[in-house]
C-alpha cells in the first residue's frame, strides 16, 4: 500500500513538473519581440524609418513603414499589422 501511495505521488509531482516546463517554453516565446508595421499611432513609433530617424516621429496613424516592438505572434492578429514595412 504505502508502495502505491509514493508511486502516485511521484506521477503527480511529474506531471506538475511537465506542466511547468510547458508554460515556460511559451512564455518565452511570447516574450521575444517582433517589429510590427502600420499599426502604429502618429508620435508613438519605435524607431528610425525611411522618413524620419528616430522614435516618435511619425506624422500620421498607420504609417506604413513606421514600426513598434510587439510580443511574437501578435503583430499579424492585429487589423492592419504587417511583419514587413508597407509603401
């Protein structure tokens, strides 16, 4: 009896460990940035573009070439977001 009891105990320590481990690998993938064109609002982009070259300096919303830094995999569920810049 007492076999079982540290049998089972060991399978649910393992599977909390597994858990664990899976929620980690998707936190850090969601944590590595992606530049996101056109969805930036006028004065809040991240950096340098053909028209400007620093941060803030864009004139008008949804800029095509201006960019900010979103969490990966979220740029494209975004109306009007593009990982590559817009003409």
């Amino acid at each position: 009896m007492k076999d079982n009891k540290a049998i089972a105990t060991a399978a649910v320590a393992g599977l909390f460990a597994l858990t664990s481990l899976g929620l980690a690998g998707t936190a850090a993938a969601e944590d590595k940035p992606e530049k996101c064109y056109g969805i930036v609002k006028a004065g809040k982009n991240d950096c340098q573009t053909s028209s400007h070259a620093c941060a803030g300096q864009n004139k008008t919303d949804g800029e095509g070439m201006s960019w900010i830094y979103v969490p990966q995999g979220t740029c494209e569920k975004i109306v009007g977001g593009t990982l590559k810049p817009k003409s």
